[in-house]
C-alpha cells in the first residue's frame, strides 16, 4: 500500500491519498507533463483496491473529491465520475507487479517525441537513468483508452518500470506515487538531453562496467 500508518483510518489514508493524486496530477499538468484532459494516475490501496484520476475532466483543476476508488476488475466503489479511460493498463501493471503501488501515465512532449519517432531511448546516457529507470521498452501502438493496450503492455510489464508507448506518450511505475512520477521527470529530461546530444553528434555512453556497477548500487 502507497502509506499506512497504524493510527490512521482507511477513510483517513484514502482521503491523504486523494490530495497526494490531485497535487500530483497539477504537477504533471503544470511541468507540461499532460495537456488538457490528457493523462492519468493511480495508486494502490488496501484490499486491492486503486484510486485512480477520473476520465474526462481538466488535469489542471482535478480535486481530491474528484479521485475515484476501483477494484482490481475496475468496478466503481466510490467516485462521483468515470474513472480514467486508461484504467486496464493500471490494473494490468497491478496484478502482474506486486511491487508497483502507483502507475503514471502522460504524454510529455520530449520522450512521447522519441515513442512517435519509434526511437528507442538509451538508458547509459546518464547514471540516474542507468540507476532508476533501467531499459525502456518501445512498446508497439495500441489505440489508446482500450483493453487493447493494456494488451501491448503487459508483456513487457514484470521485466520494466518505464516504458515509451508507440504514438503515444510514456508510462511509469514505482513503489509509491514520488517514485513513479520522479521517473517519469528523469524519463522526461533524459529524452531532452538524448536530443541534445544528437544535435551535437551524438551521446557517448557510460562503459558497460559503471552500467553494472550503477545498477548493483540500486538494487
Ligand atoms: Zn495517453
């Protein structure tokens, strides 16, 4: 679960977790991150339960009332909306990641540029990239807002946290929301540096042995 304390209630934890996904998506919103209605995000509750932005409404002014809480089949327990359209490739990184309690999901315009491109991103260009993101799959398109991707994705889940999404944008995922949207930003400003260094020839990359070494240091 995203945080629990023993002295607080479930009403209690769900609702810090509403405010932690609004703050979260105005971030997103406001670091250019999602535009419009665009995006979505979600964490893990107890009992299996994810709350999870709703479909539709403008990311810049989503409030905490406006989160909606679903099982892991994606039925409505509590919400005054329809949760996000993209909720199959949240519940899909659930149920085949016991490790992953939240899901980020937007279209930042520097790394969803290389998944448009098909252009994969490498990941020993930086050692924070190298550290907390590892490889980052090109996963093939499927039209957005449909099982069908969540279907495209899930086979690269257990083995990945980051992925670019053909035509698409990006998706990441991490222990808790801080750690899923952090990567999100270093997936972000790595695809803005891969372009710059392209522009001036091209990237050198880390030698195989501080790969290694930096991946070790991570684990
Ligand atoms: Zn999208």
């Amino acid at each position: 679960m995203e945080i629990i304390n023993s002295n607080q209630t479930y009403t209690e934890m769900v609702n810090e977790m509403r405010k932690l996904l609004a703050d979260t998506m105005h971030r997103m919103y406001e670091h250019g991150f999602v535009v419009a209605a665009e995006g979505n995000i979600s964490v893990r509750l107890l009992n299996n339960q994810v709350l999870i932005t709703p479909s539709g409404l403008d990311k810049a002014t989503v409030s905490p009332e406006d989160m909606v809480r679903i099982d892991l089949d994606g039925n409505v327990i509590e919400g005054n909306h329809k949760p996000s359209s993209e909720l199959h490739m949240h519940l899909a990184a659930y149920k085949l990641r016991p490790d992953v309690n939240a899901v980020v999901h937007g279209h930042p315009p520097f790394s969803t540029g290389f998944a448009a491109a098909h252009i994969s991103l490498p990941s020993s260009i930086l050692p924070e990239v190298t550290a907390l993101l590892g490889d980052i799959p090109v996963v093939e398109y499927g039209t957005p807002s449909c099982e069908e991707l969540a279907k495209k994705v899930e086979p690269y889940l257990p083995s990945y946290d980051c992925f670019l999404l053909e035509n698409h944008g990006v998706l990441t995922l991490g222990k808790n929301l801080q750690h899923a949207f952090h990567r999100l930003e270093i997936l972000e400003n790595s695809a803005k540096v891969t372009l710059i260094a392209r522009l001036l020839g091209g990237e050198k990359l880390l030698p195989q042995a501080e790969v290694e070494k930096l991946r070790k240091k991570s684990q």
